[in-house]
C-alpha cells in the first residue's frame, strides 16, 4: 500500500492537467498498481486534497 502512494501522487498531478480525453485513460495506473475497479482509480486521482494520498 504504502509503495503505491507515491505512484498515486505523480500520476495525480498528470492527471489533473490532462484534457477530458486523455482522463479517460486510467487503464496503465490500474495495471501497474493491481487497482481493480477503474472508477476507484478515478477517484483517487480526481481527489488529491484527501489524507490517504
């Protein structure tokens, strides 16, 4: 868990500038982190300002 979170906060940032279409794309985080459900992933990334990250 706590090797995942600094994957978490790079790919946090990339996503927050990304357009709408390249949000859309959460497949490589998912692969790389075992992340099941896509939405969840979304979730972490849309949310930066939470504690666990």
């Amino acid at each position: 868990m706590f090797e995942r979170r600094p994957i978490y906060r790079e790919t946090a940032k990339e996503y927050q500038k990304a357009s709408k279409k390249e949000k859309k794309d959460t497949g490589l985080l998912c692969e790389i982190t075992g992340l099941k459900p896509r939405n969840y992933a979304t979730r972490l990334l849309g949310n930066t300002e939470k504690p666990y990250m």
